[in-house]
C-alpha cells in the first residue's frame, strides 16, 4: 500500500511542478499551446492528489467523483488540445478529427465493460456518443481544410461544452454505497462505481487526447530526425489522403531509423530527437496502464502515470535546454537562466 501513496504523491509533484514551468514560459510567450498544456499538467496533477488523498486518508464520495471527472475526462484531452494548438498550422487537425471518431468508437467497448459490471448504458446514449464524435470529427476535418486558423479554436470550444456538461453528469450521478471502487487487490481506485452512461463517453476525450499526445510527439520525432522517405508523404485525395499520411509517416519513420541510431553514436542526432521521443513515451504508457485499469488490471495504474509525467517532462528538459539553475524562493518559481527555444514539438512544415 505505501506504493499507492509514494507513486500518486510523485505524480501529482511533478506534474504541479511541470506546469509552473510550462505557465512560465507562456507568460514569456504568450503562445496558446503553452497555455492549455499548462491547464492540462495541473488536471494530472489533481488527478494524481486525489489517488494520494485517497491512499493516505481513505477515499470519499466527493474525492473518488472529481478523480473520475479528472482521470477519466480531462487530463489526457487537454494535453492533446494543447498539442492540437501546437500544431495549428498544418495538416495535424485531420489526424485529431480521426482521433476523435476513433474515441466515439471505442464506446461499445466501453458499454461491454459496463455490461459485465452490471451497469449497463442505454443504448442509445452509445449511439448517440458514436454520431457526435464524428459529427464534431467532420467538423473539425472541413475547418482543418478551408479555414485552418479556426480548426484548433473550434476544437477548443467543443471540448470546453463537453467538459461543462460532464462536469454535471459526473457530480449529479447516482453512485452507490460506499461512493466509490476500489480494486481488491491493489487498493487502486477503478470506475465501476459510475454508471454505464458515464463510461461509455470516456472514450472520445481519453482516447481521442492520447492518441492525439501520442501521434503528436511521434510525427515531430520524425520531422527532427534524419529522414529516409521511401514512400510520398502526401496523397491530395479528400478523406483517403489524411489517413495515407499517418500511413506514410508511419512507414518513413521506420525506414529512418538505422539512420538516426548511426548518428545517435556519432554525436550527431539533434537533442529535440530523443526530447519527442520521451513525450511521445510519456503519453504512451499512461494510456496503456489507464485503459487496462478500466478492464480490471490495475497493479500498473500508479506507476504507469509516474512513468508517463516523468518522461514528458523529461522530454521538455532536453528539448528546451535551458535549465541551468532553477531555485524555488519563498514558494515563487524563478527561472535563473535560460534561452528562447520552443518545445519539442513545435515546428512542423
């Protein structure tokens, strides 16, 4: 049990101390992405306070609520918005549209999950969840293609109703005796407590932020690195081309890597390779241990989202290069020395 309150409590530290710094440099900047990943290092930080609060003191109804809402909800989704803004200005909004529609279908399996607890959805409220995913999916395609500059801001407001209306349904929700789930064994809390409705629009803003954090991290990894292109990256056919895209990075991605591992050993590879590669990391892991968590494995849960906050932010450390000195006076954050270099993922032609 002292795991599920050392790990938790790292988590929530780091995750704090990340987002002071990343609010630091907006407040240099003043660039949107800065902005919003902030937002979403402090859900993770939350997110992990309450499985501390939970582990240290005993979980109660209101604690065990505002971890579902953060954990299941928002952390992932507002680090992927933040990425989204990051890369606003290129094709970037076809693959999150896609992400998207990818999480709305992903609620069935949320609705089978829910039928073996006994706490089943209406099925309408999956289908439902399916038509606005790729409802809000087309939307953000068609903007991605005529009206780039609105994409990331269209995004932004559909995740903010989103958020305001779960926020209800998740603390107006009927949760039964004690008001919380914790798992036999491990003692890590699980969603079961929360009705099926709840559950099966997880998807679209888990799902959806990771897979968006993730692919994110990825295609930067690629831009930085020593390129091989075996195959075109671009195919300008409408609906097909996006996906061809993924595909074709995909592929020149692994044609690249002898090439970047040779000049990893001769000192040549550049520090924002590794830096994206550890995001692209940080968002992996945690999305793996949480979404075995909601199916009843949950002995990685804890580790997994201190792995992933570990990497991402060491990730930001390489690929900023600036922290030569950082003191902590009187409770302030002060950044003693640095220079103007973006994050890891920022420039995409």
């Amino acid at each position: 049990m002292h795991a599920n309150i050392i790990l938790p409590l790292l988590s929530s530290g780091v995750s704090f101390l990340f987002a002071a710094l990343v609010m630091a440099q907006w407040k240099r900047k003043h660039r949107a992405f800065q902005h919003v990943w902030a937002i979403g290092l402090i859900w993770y930080g939350v997110s992990s306070g309450t499985e501390f609060l939970g582990s240290a003191i005993g979980w109660t109804e209101g604690l065990y609520r505002t971890w579902y809402l953060i954990g299941a909800f928002f952390v992932a989704a507002w680090l992927g918005m933040g990425t989204m803004y990051l890369l606003a200005k290129t094709r970037f909004g076809y693959f999150v549209a896609f992400a998207i529609f990818v999480g709305g279908l992903f609620s069935p399996l949320s609705q089978l999950a829910a039928i073996r607890d006994g706490k089943p959805a209406p099925w309408w409220v999956v289908f439902t969840v399916i038509g606005i995913c790729a409802a809000a999916a087309l939307l953000i395609a068609v903007l991605t293609a005529r009206a780039r500059p609105w994409a990331a801001h269209a995004t932004l407001a559909l995740l903010v109703a989103a958020s305001l209306l779960v926020t209800v349904l998740v603390f107006t929700a009927h949760v039964d005796a004690p008001g919380y789930a914790l798992a036999p064994i491990t003692g890590a809390p699980v969603g079961t407590a929360m009705p099926g409705y709840l559950r099966v629009q997880t998807g679209p803003f888990n799902i959806a932020g990771a897979f968006t954090l993730v692919f994110g991290a990825v295609y930067s990894f690629f831009i930085y690195m020593p390129k091989r292109k075996v195959i075109p990256m671009r195919l300008r056919v409408p609906v097909i081309g996006p996906l061809y895209g993924v595909a074709a990075v995909t592929v020149n991605l692994i044609a690249s890597l002898p090439g970047a591992v040779a000049d990893l050993f001769r000192g040549k590879l550049r520090s924002r390779v590794p830096a994206t590669l550890l995001i692209a990391l940080g968002g992996f892991v945690p999305s793996i241990t949480s979404g075995l968590n909601r199916f009843g494995i949950t002995w990685a849960f804890f580790l997994g989202e201190l792995v992933g906050v570990v990497c991402i932010f060491a990730g930001f450390l390489v690929s900023e290069e600036v922290f030569a000195s950082v003191s902590l006076r009187l409770g302030r954050l002060t950044l003693v020395r640095h220079d103007d270099a973006e994050p890891a993922v920022q420039v995409i032609p």
